[in-house]
C-alpha cells in the first residue's frame, strides 16, 4: 500500500495456500490444499489419496512460516505456500494499523517506510 498517510483498521493479511495432498497409487487423488484464508490464519493443507501417502503442509500466516507435507510411502504431500510481504508506504508517518496484520509485524515480511520529496 502507498498514500500520504495510511489508516488501517481490520485484518490485512497475504498468507500462502495450502499444500496438496499425495495422490494414492491405485489412482486416487489427494485434495487441493485451502486456499490462503482472509482472516490472518494458516490455510490447511490437502488430505491424503489414501492412507499410504502424505497430507500436504499447512500455508503460512501471522508468525507461522509454510510447513513442508508429510512424506508417503509413494508420494508425498506438497508444502503450503509462503506468506507474501506486506509493504506500508507513506508520505510523511509510519503507518496506522489496528486489527489482524498477517503476515506478522515480527515475521520480517512487513515492510514500513516513509517516502521524502526531492
């Protein structure tokens, strides 16, 4: 986000997806992995084809970083997406944020910065 001035009440959030889960090798599909959820937490990942192969990982949110799925006997889960960056720009202050910031203020992926005319 870039303004003279930002005002954020709410949830603001940009967290990465799910993982898939392993398809089983007698041809059942695992399921898609959630995808990444508006209210700041971790999207699950998919669920296994059958009871031989991996669940997928869950995406990452809040502090939570993305988590690799589980291994199976033939095919493992996929690992969830990262949670993207969040950048604050403004003119003259630091940002105004009250409300849910995902990924966190303390993750190292929230950006904030004031902007100086030349």
């Amino acid at each position: 986000l870039e303004a003279p001035t930002i005002t954020r009440h709410g949830v603001l959030a940009a967290g990465g997806g799910g993982g898939g889960g392993g398809g089983c090798w007698t041809g059942s599909d695992g399921s898609n992995g959630e995808d990444a959820h508006e209210d700041g937490t971790a999207a699950a990942g998919g669920s296994r084809g059958c009871d031989a192969e991996g669940t997928g990982g869950p995406g990452g949110a809040l502090s939570q970083p993305a988590s690799a799925g589980s291994s199976g006997a033939y095919n493992g889960g996929g690992g969830g997406g990262s949670a993207g960056r969040l950048h604050l720009k403004s003119r003259t202050s630091a940002a105004t944020v009250s409300g849910t910031l995902s990924p966190s203020s303390t993750s190292g992926l929230v950006l904030e910065s004031s902007l100086t005319r030349l």
